[in-house]
C-alpha cells in the first residue's frame, strides 16, 4: 500500500499540503514570506495589514505560557505591519505557482477596508483576499465579528467592492445563538467564499505570581491567548460553521502543535489548517513535522486522502 496522500485544493487550487501560517506569524516582513515560499507550508498567508504602517502596541508584548502538558501564548500586538501596500508590492511578485497566497486586510476603519479590498481588486492578482474581523488588540477598536450590524454592514460593502471570491477571519463565539447569526450573515453572501476559525481568544489574562503582575505591557495585561489553551474552542468553531455554512470552505486555525491537532481540525470540516504559536516557538521546521505526523496518523488509520476522513466527525 502506498503511502497516504496530504494533498488538497482550496478552490479548486492545488496544494501539496493543507498547512499554512497563521496570519501574524512568518509573515510581517518579505524576507519571512520568502522563507514561507521554501518552507513544506501549502499556502501562505501575509500579515494582516491596515491603510499605513504600524508599530504596534508597546513591548513586552507576547509572552511564552508553559504548563504541565500545556503550551500557549498571550499577545497584544496591536497589528505591527508595513502598510497594505507593501503586501501589495510583495502579491505582484509573488510565483503563485509555488505556493497559493493569501492577503489579510485588517483596516481600522470601514473606509480603509474599501480602499485597501479596491487595491487588491485592481491589482488584478490571483491572490485570496481574507477580511480579518476578529484582532482582540488594538486599544479602542471593538472587533467586527462581535457586532453583527457592523459585520453585516463590512462584508456587504467589501463583497459588493471586491466582486470576486473572498474570505472572512472570525473569533471565537461561545453561544450557539452566536453561531447561527454569524451563519445567517455569511449564507448571504454567494461571494464569500470561505471562513477562517478562530483568530486567538480575546482578552485573557495572565498573572505571574512570583511577581504579582500581568506578563505583558498593552491593556494593562489583557491579551489574545493562542496555543494548546484555546484548541477545542477552536474545533467547536470549525464544526459549528462547518455544519451551517455548507456552501463555504473553512480553514481551522487555533491550538495546532502536532499532526493529530491537524487531524482533527480537518476531521471537524476545515480544508486548510493554519499553525501560528507553534510555528513561533519552533520555526519553519514544524511544517514537516507536522507533515510526516499527519501522514503517520492516516496510515495507522488505513485512510489513502484527506477525503476520506474529512468533516467527518462522528457524535454520540
């Protein structure tokens, strides 16, 4: 028997893998997505971006958060990017023949979102432009996702602005009432082509005890928190839209360290997987890695292709 197959599409483009970065990691800088381009990722993602560049929040900013069996983060970036353009620059001489590339829009207002989606639109690119709607750290702005009249207003006016095949990246929701309006708002969207779950779970914080204050400096602590902590949440949210939006790919983001987390993001209805603290922690290697453990696990399991197991997670 040959050896299991981890090749996939996403919208109908090939890729050699269904790993990719999670926004925000590898990727502020050329030199990093150059490095993406040779890494064994599938696709690739660039840093979400606003209308001008971005220092981001104060320093210290993440924090490494270890524990008995547990590995995560917390952060506060604040968005540190270079400015759309600069990603704009980078898309143009991009060889998407090497890998898919996907750009990540963040603006802070409403009018910078149409201004940097009409860019990209007339740049003519075969780029997959993502909406993020979900970054729990800038210091005054709310996240979209959470206000479902300002989300519906944003992906009305980015769909009938882009008119191509667009992506949303959204946090996590806790209520199934939650999830069934943020469905509803993305059903009606034949342009919407695919939903990123889940950007890092908003507003957490982290003490440190031996010196009794917060580990890091933004929002008095407060902070994204990402790794092996947030992992079923994330699946929930894979699964969830998975189920109620049939006609949308997704891509499963949160908690991935191993090539069994990958599985079961993909066993949960997501088509791509993005790795983001532990693609931080470990560097471009991890991809192999998690690669040849994902091919490990299908073999053990007797499945030749990603189809055969994908979305389908059995209930009780």
């Amino acid at each position: 028997m040959s050896a299991p197959q981890i090749s996939t599409e996403f919208l109908s483009l090939p890729l050699a893998t269904p790993l990719m970065n999670a926004s925000g990691v590898w990727c502020t800088r050329v030199a990093e997505l150059d490095a993406l381009v040779d890494s064994a990722a599938g696709a690739m993602v660039t840093k979400s971006c606003t209308l001008a560049r971005r220092e981001g929040n104060p320093e210290p900013r993440y924090r490494t958060l270890v524990a008995p069996g547990l590995s995560g983060s917390i952060n506060s970036m604040g968005l540190p990017n270079e400015g759309y353009g600069y990603y704009l620059d980078y898309a143009a001489q991009h060889d998407y023949e090497k890998k898919p590339l996907f750009f990540s829009v963040s603006g802070l207002t409403l009018d910078d979102n149409l201004t940097i989606v009409a860019a990209v639109r007339d740049a003519v690119l075969p780029v997959q432009l993502e909406l993020n709607l979900s970054c729990p750290n800038v210091p005054g702005k709310a996240q979209p996702a959470y206000d479902f009249a300002a989300m519906d207003e944003l992906v009305t006016e980015v769909a009938s602005a882009y008119r191509r095949p667009f992506g949303v990246k959204l946090p996590p929701y806790f209520d199934f009432a939650h999830f069934d309006a943020a469905a509803e708002i993305l059903n009606r969207h034949p342009h919407l082509a695919w939903v990123t779950c889940i950007n890092s779970v908003g507003n957490a914080l982290v003490i440190d005890t031996a010196h009794e204050s917060t580990v890091i400096r933004p929002k008095d602590g407060f902070g994204g928190l990402g790794g092996d902590y947030v992992l079923p949440i994330a699946l929930a949210n894979v699964n969830a839209f998975y189920r109620r939006c049939p006609s949308k790919a997704i891509i499963g983001c949160g908690g991935v360290r191993s090539g069994e987390h990958v599985f079961q993001h993909l066993l949960a209805g997501a088509t791509l997987v993005q790795v983001g603290t532990a693609l931080y922690e470990e560097g471009l290697g991890l991809f192999e890695r998690l690669n040849h453990e994902l091919v490990a696990l299908m073999e053990s399991k007797g499945y030749a292709r990603i189809a055969d197991f994908h979305g389908r997670l059995r209930t009780l």
